[in-house]
C-alpha cells in the first residue's frame, strides 16, 4: 500500500512539475534549476548498470592520467570521465584556456593483460565546462549538505560537473539553501527508495 502512494504522489508530481526527459540520459529532470533552486532529478536506472565494458581498460588507464592532471591544476580543469554509448571517449572537461592547453595532449601508455603488453594512445576530447575540480572538491568535502535530513549520499558525478546530493525526499527548502550556499556547483537526486547507508 505504502509503495502504490509513493508512485501514485511520483506520477501526479511528475505530471505537475512538467518533467525534462533528458535525450540518451536516464535521467528525468522534474524540478529543474531557477535562480534560487537547484536542479532535482529522478533517475530509474544506474547507468552504471547498462554499461559495457568490453575494451575500457585503456580509457580506465588513460582516465586516472586526466584524474591526475585535474588535480594537478584544479583551478583550470575539471573530473574527466568515460562516456559510454557507441565508442567509448576520454572527455577531459577545462574552465580556463590554460586548462585547455593542458587537456588536450594524447595520453599514452602500456600494461600488461593476459601476458601480454598492450599499449594505448587516446586523444581527449576536450570541453568547457562551469566548475573546476577545485570548486567541486570544496563542496564534496564540505559536510553541509550531507547533514541535511534527508541525505543519503553525496559525491562528484563527472558527468554533471557538479555534486549530487542524494535523498529520500522532496523538499523545496533544501533547494532553496543549497541554491543559496553553493549555487550552481551542486543538484539533488531524488531516490525515494534510496537508505542513508554509503557515500557516492
């Protein structure tokens, strides 16, 4: 009974919030960003879950390369990621023209697989972006957000280039102060079947 209520209120919020479905995303935007709320966003599936992995370890390798280059300089570039979806890409996101610069070399190297030496080359592809790794750190590290009630979870999601703060709960005042103490640096993902038992 209690799980019909919650799809029923998620169902009439849904068609009341007038959702953003997002194209090749799994996310569904259903309060998206103003100028003093954050974002919130429903998301079904993990898209960890409907990844393959056939062939990434090079973009693996070649990712903790462009982690350590954006912690090097954290005030010009931002987290790299893989995206999935046809082949894969090394997306090595800057804020500065400097980070540019320092995004954009190949990344090469060589290890070692089932005996034998495999090597690699891959080009970043580069792309502006609003937060810097340095910005982003700061509020993962903060433990505001995560005091917040109804947190579940808080972390960098590279893709987004903010901080997503899990919870368990619609609350428009928690957008509010968000919006208020970090701005465009963090959004919410509603999980209402989500437990407050692990960091993102």
């Amino acid at each position: 009974m209690r799980l019909k209520m919650i799809f029923a209120l998620f169902v009439v919020y849904v068609v009341t919030a007038a959702p953003l479905f997002l194209p090749g995303e799994w996310r569904v935007v259903v309060q998206p960003a103003t100028d003093d709320a954050v974002e919130v966003y429903y998301e079904a599936i993990s898209p960890v879950l409907v990844r393959s992995y056939e062939g990434i370890e090079p973009f693996n390798r070649a990712q903790e390369i462009a982690r350590l280059r954006a912690e090097a300089y954290p005030d010009d570039l931002a987290p790299p990621y893989i995206a999935h979806g046809g082949s894969y890409r090394l997306i090595a996101p800057y804020v500065t023209m400097r980070g540019r610069a320092l995004a954009s070399p190949v990344i090469s190297g060589a290890y070692w697989s089932e005996g034998k030496r495999v090597t690699y080359e891959i080009t970043p592809e580069v792309r502006p972006v609003e937060n810097s790794q340095a910005a982003l750190t700061r509020v993962a590290e903060s433990d505001g957000p995560i005091r917040e009630p109804a947190a579940l979870g808080m972390g960098i999601r590279a893709e987004l280039n903010r901080v997503v703060l899990e919870t368990d709960a619609f609350d428009q005042d928690l957008r509010r102060r968000l919006a208020d103490q970090f701005g465009g640096l963090i959004v919410v993902q509603w999980n209402p079947f989500g437990s407050r038992a692990r960091l993102m």
